[in-house]
C-alpha cells in the first residue's frame, strides 16, 4: 500500500471518530507505513494463562507507544501525516494534547499552518500564541469571558497574533462579560492579511497609530461600539472590496462618510439615537444595505455616489412615533431596495425600485412629528416603482391612510397590501371613519397595473376602497384577493366583491383563501 493512500485512508477515518481513538488509528497507520516500506509489524507473544493483565502487554517509558520492541513507531510516521492528523483534529487544545501519544508530538502542533483556539482563558491563548511560528494561513480565536476584561487584554492578544501574520484572522468575543465602560481596545494592521472578522462586544475600537491594511480585501466588524473615523479606516485598506459592520453609533457622531476607490460591498448595521447622515463615494461600488436602528429619532439624509450600483437596500427600524399620520397610524419599519428584475416573457432586466413600509395603530402614543411622505422624500431613492404595505389595523378603517400613501408617488406600476387585524376591532364612539368623503374621492394611478391584497376581511370600507382603486386605475391588468380567516365566500362582502370583478373584465381577478386555493363563485 502506498503512503499516499495510508494517509488519505488515515484522514477519512479521522474525520468520523473522536480523539480517544487516535491511538488506534495511529496504530493502523504504523502497520500501513511498516507494509509500504516492506516490513512487517511483530505481534507480542500471547499473555500466559491466567494472566490478569491478558491483552495488556507491558509498555514501558522507551515504548513511545509503538509496541514491546521498544520502537517508536509513531515518530517514524512522516511529518506530513502527522500534521494530517492533527489538523483534521479540528481543535488546537485537542491538537496539544496528542503529546501524549508520542514524544515529538509534544511541539508538533506548533507548526500548522491553520490553527484555531476556542473556549481558553485569554492569557492561554496569548501563551500558545507565543510558541508559533508565524505566517498562518488561518488563525481563529473564540472565547467567552465572564469577569472584567480591559480593552488592554485584547490589544495584548491581538498583537500576538498579529506577530503571527495571518493571511485570515477570525477572532469572536462572547457578550456574557462585564467591561469597564468606555474600555477601548486597539487593531493593529495586519499587513498579510486578506480577511479580518472581529467581533468583540463592550469594547471600543481603535486604530493603530500608523500603518496600512497593506493586503486586506474583507473586512468584517461586529462591535458594541466604535469611536474610529471611518474615513480613516478606509483609508488605510487600499485593496478592501468587502466591508460589513455591526456597530452602535454614539450620539456625538452626526455623520457617516465612506469613500473608497476599491470597495465593492458595503453592509452596515448600526443602532442610534440622534440623526444620522450618510455619505458614500465609491465608484466601484456594486452592492449598499444600510439598516438603521433608531431609539428616539428620525433618520438623516443618505447621499451615494456610485455609478455601479447594483443592489441597494436602505432599512429604517422605528421604536417610538416620530412618523405617521395623525394620532391613528404610526411608521414601524421603512425598506427602501433596488434590484434587478426579469421583464415579463423575456430575458433581459429592468432595475426594479421598492419601497416597503410596516405599519402600526398609533393608539396610546402621542400624534407622529412627521408625516410618512415628509419621511419618504428624504429617501435618497423616492422613484420606487413598487409600494408595499404591511398594516396592523387593530379593525380601523385605513382608507385615508392608503390614500396619503398612494398620493406620494401616484406613477407606481404594483401595489402589495397585507392587512393585519389580530383579532381587534375598533371602539364603538371612535372617529377613524368620521369623514367618509374619501368613497367619492378619485385619484389618478396611471402606471398602476398590478394589485395583491392579502387578509381582506370583505368589510364595507374595505370593499368601497376596492372600487376607488379600479376607478382610479385605467391600465389595471390583474387584482388578486386573498380573504382573510374568517371570511366566508358566501359572506355579502364577497358577493358585492364578485360584482365589482364581473363589472371589470378586462381585468383578471382572482379571489383566494387563506391556503392560496383559487375560490370559485359559480
């Protein structure tokens, strides 16, 4: 048997058994090796009758653990299936503690190229740092911390690996401590390497003095907070095309500003609670999500210069009722998204502009600040083609609101509207259809083809504003209606629903249940 396949057939086994049978494997490999070199392993005498230690045989210190003729055999084995071994091993504690085994093995481990350190106190990994020798291929470091940790510790850590020089460096920091506020720890540039994914949480980020990301090409950063200038950052990695960050913004930071002439990915999640403005100058520039967590605040202005843009998604998460209409309807979540779209029946593409907004009943809160169509000019992209709304009506009628929505941008093409009643209905004495004027109401939709409405309750208002809709569309081609639960086809709203789709052929409706099946009103 050749050594070649000795140690694939080795590995394969490796990978499906735990440590405690490595001594048996490696037992199987000394075999393989002692055939392929033409030699034949001695088996030990049988023990004596009677024996208690009968199929132990005696090992003693000089064995090595290669069998009664005092050979080691293990050390015998080649250096490149050992490092086989221990690499398919998957851990490096697991990889140190192989020294059992065999004398060399015992600073073997230091000499893999792709090592990776998890569940250590952090001055034991900074101690195994110390004995490798650098240039890694891969370093990944993770551990959970549950006393005080000074960003000073994590600034010791990464300069020993830093002094590793890895071409990839993974290093992950469990959120179950307690940090000294505003302890703030220190990345040095790693001038090998071509990926770096930190995630450290609690601790504030810096960056070293002077130096370049001479050789970095993504960049991922998952972070409590960071006090760096981005600008700075970016421009000390003159060959990033890939930049993902999960940050909070302290409140004192009004502006964010990226530019970058190699940047091609750019994904930031961030939390703050003071507006926030956003400059983007990449030319290079082909993929943009933004998502903006906002405690207390409205968003700033986001402006891009990036003539490649492809995909672009801008997400505003809400917790208090800064946007809305009135005292009855409040923003929850904002989606602005562009993406390419197939044309119907052919192959070629047409960049397709979404805006997507959730919203919820605003009762109990005090009357919103601005309005959504003051909100949705601020967009950076307000020609969306496709307006989708997610409504948590609590049983109000929402007609008025639906109107203030479609009149912000009257030329869009789709209309998604899923409607969320959870059950509640509005009081008896309450005015959310106090002004009814809105049924003789006529807007113009002249782009508007394409209408999907799930959860229709076949309500009055909601079937009134059905036939205000097929009024105000001339081009409409479809209307889909998915009924919600506890709607009947036999019900009178579904009835008053069928005529309005028999008075409208030229369109194609199409009324469905909860379950997506098509019903039938013959």
């Amino acid at each position: 048997m050749e050594d070649g396949y000795a140690s694939s057939f080795l590995i394969c086994l490796l990978v499906r058994v735990s440590f405690l049978s490595a001594v048996g494997l490696l037992k199987l490999a000394m075999a393989m090796q002692l055939r392929s070199s033409g030699r034949h392993p001695v088996s030990p005498p049988p023990a004596p009758r009677g024996d208690v230690r009968r199929g132990r045989p005696r090992r003693t210190q000089e064995d090595g653990g290669g069998g009664d003729d005092g050979e080691d055999r293990i050390s015998g084995l080649p250096e490149e299936l050992l490092l086989d071994v221990l690499r398919r091993l998957g851990c490096d504690r697991q990889a140190a503690r192989t020294s059992v085994l065999s004398h060399r093995w015992r600073s073997l481990w230091v000499e893999l190229r792709e090592l990776s350190f998890t569940g250590l106190r952090i001055d034991a990994v900074e101690t195994a740092l110390a004995r490798v020798r650098p240039k890694l291929n891969y370093l990944n470091i993770g551990f959970t911390v549950d006393n005080n940790l000074t960003g000073a510790q994590i600034t010791s850590l990464l300069r020993g690996a830093d002094r590793l020089a890895p071409a990839v460096l993974s290093l992950s920091l469990s959120t179950e401590i307690c940090v000294p506020q505003g302890s703030t720890f220190e990345l040095p540039c790693f001038g090998r390497a071509t990926s770096i994914d930190l995630g450290v949480a609690g601790l504030n980020l810096t960056l070293a003095p002077a130096g370049k990301f001479a050789c970095l090409e993504k960049l991922i950063l998952k972070l409590d907070c960071s006090v760096v200038d981005l600008g700075v950052l970016l421009s000390r990695c003159p060959r990033l095309r890939t930049f993902r960050m999960v940050v909070r913004i302290p409140s004192w930071i009004n502006t964010i500003a990226v530019e970058s002439k190699s940047l091609e990915e750019l994904k930031v999640v961030t939390c703050t609670n003071s507006p926030l403005d956003v400059v983007i100058v990449a030319p290079e520039l082909k993929e943009l999500y933004l998502v903006f967590y906002l405690s207390g605040t409205v968003f700033g202005t986001v402006s891009h210069s990036a003539p490649k843009l492809e995909e672009f998604l801008l997400r505003y998460i809400y917790d208090l009722p800064r946007v809305g209409l009135g005292d009855k309807w409040r923003l929850g979540r904002l989606n602005m998204q562009t993406h390419w779209s197939h044309r119907n029946g052919s192959h070629s593409c047409v960049r397709i502009h979404v805006l997507s907004l959730t919203i919820l009943n605003n009762s109990g809160h005090t009357p919103a600040e601005r309005s959504f169509a003051q909100e949705v000019a601020r967009l950076p992209v307000n020609h969306f083609s496709v307006l989708e709304l997610s409504i948590r009506t609590s049983g109000h009628v929402f007609a008025l609101l639906l109107l203030h929505l479609l009149l912000i941008r009257t030329s869009i093409q789709s209309l998604k509207l899923v409607l969320i009643t959870n059950n509640v209905e509005c009081s008896e004495n309450c005015d959310c259809d106090q002004d009814g004027n809105w049924r003789n109401q006529e807007i113009s939709l002249p782009g508007l083809q394409h209408v999907q409405i799930q959860g229709f309750s076949a309500a009055d208002h909601e079937v009134d504003f059905l036939q205000l809709v097929f009024r105000s569309a001339p081009t409409l081609k479809r209307m889909n209606v998915q009924l919600s639960d506890e709607v009947s086809p036999s019900d009178g709203g579904c009835q008053k629903l069928r005529s309005i789709f028999d008075s409208h052929a030229s369109v194609k409706c199409n009324v469905y249940d909860k379950s997506g099946h098509v019903i039938s009103f013959a």
